[in-house]
C-alpha cells in the first residue's frame, strides 16, 4: 500500500474545513457539562434532599448508555417529533430547516453533564471537611464557604480529570457523523469517496485530532500551573 502525500493533503484541507463543527460539538457541551455538571456535583456532596438523590440516579443510569445509543434514539425523536411540537407551537419551521448539529450537541452536552458531575464531585470529596468548619468560624454563609474556599481548592485538583474528560469529549464527537453531522473525520474523508485513499483520509483526521488534543492539553498544563500557584497562596 502506497501512501499518497497529494491525497493526504486534500484529506487534511477537507478535515480542516469542518473543524468549525467539532468545535462547537465539543465547547458547547463543555460550557453546559462545567455549568450543569458543577451544579450536579455541589448538589449531591452536600446532600440536598431528594434532588440529590434523583440526580444520583440519573447519573447512574444516564452513564450505562452508550453514546451512540443515545444519540440515534434522540435523532429519531427528533425527525419524527419536531414538526408535531412545531404545529403545537405555532412554528413555521419544519424538521428540514433546522440544523441537526444540535441533536449531536444535546447528546455529548447530557454525555458531558454527567462525566464532568462525577470529576467534579471526586475533586470537592477531597477538600477537608475542617474548610467548611473554618467558614462557619469566620462567618461565612454556606453559598459564601463554597465559592471563597471550597472551589478555589477543587479547582486544581479537578483539572486533571477534566482534561480527560475534554479529550474523551473530543473523541466522542466523531460519532455524530452516525447521523450525518460533517465533521472532521467525516469532512476528512470526503475526498475519498473519488479517489478512494481511505487510509489517507483517516490519517488526515487522526492528524487534526492529534493537534487539537496537543493544543487542549498545553493549555491545560498552563491553567494547572497558574491555579496550583493560586491555591498554595490560600495557605501562605
């Protein structure tokens, strides 16, 4: 098998082209995942009634199903639901007019919920508990201990996790092309389709996802270093 560079190279433009739509299956989902899923994660570590324990379960249950699973029966809800919700509406917009990216965020945006809630629960699970004492000594409200001293300290120790959870996130977007999302891999291997060099169109995607992922993971390290410095200042 030759590998041809030419073929290579019109992989790559093509994969680079839709790059736009793996960053918005990835980042919306991240915002979403960091905000819902710290909310989840604060929720359940302090035990609120029954709330936590609904989300609990749904974090349990929602985390046995497998992405692609999830997302076929939510592409299916949508093209055999939306114009009936659009009619109850009052929409003009049918299932055609409407972008089916956002049926791949929603999906890695639940995805991302409840892997993000369990890095960020591990990482307020390892704050002492004497901090929230010390709170309490100093006057602090609950609201006021967990945004001025528990999270400035979880935030360093969930860094780690939440990379991994960036990188798996980006993995995991490649799976929207299962119902018909361009993007990298799938833009990467258009040509492919004419001149039939799979293995080069591959190659081209795995390149892009190599340097997206290099580029996430030195922020990363810069983030760890500058929040690892902020936390040993809270006990100088």
């Amino acid at each position: 098998m030759n590998f041809n560079l030419d073929h290579f190279k019109e992989s790559l433009i093509y994969g680079l082209i839709y790059l736009p739509n793996t960053l918005r299956l990835v980042f919306i989902p991240l915002v979403i995942g960091l905000s819902l899923g710290t909310l989840i994660a604060l929720v359940r570590v302090y035990k609120v009634p029954v709330i936590g324990s609904l989300l609990a379960l749904f974090v349990t249950v929602y985390q046995g199903v497998p992405i692609v699973v999830a997302l076929m029966i939510y592409n299916l809800i949508f093209m055999l639901k939306f114009n009936d919700l659009a009619a109850f509406l009052h929409l003009k917009s049918e299932v055609s007019d409407v972008n089916n990216i956002w049926v791949g965020i929603f999906a890695l945006s639940l995805t991302s919920v409840c892997s993000i809630s369990e890095a960020i629960r591990g990482a307020l699970l390892s704050i002492d508990k004497g901090q929230n004492e010390a709170g309490d000594s100093v006057g602090l409200t609950k609201v006021q201990t967990i945004v001025r001293i528990i999270i400035p300290q979880m935030i360093p120790v969930a860094i780690p996790m939440l990379i991994n959870n960036v990188v798996g996130l980006i993995k995991a977007s490649s799976v929207v092309m299962a119902i018909g999302i361009v993007e990298i891999v799938a833009g990467a291997t258009i040509p492919s389709s004419r001149t039939y060099a799979f293995f080069e169109g591959y190659a081209a995607a795995a390149m892009i996802y190599w340097a997206f992922t290099a580029v996430v993971e030195g922020l990363a390290q810069k983030l760890k270093k500058y929040t690892g410095k902020f936390r040993r200042n809270l006990y100088d």
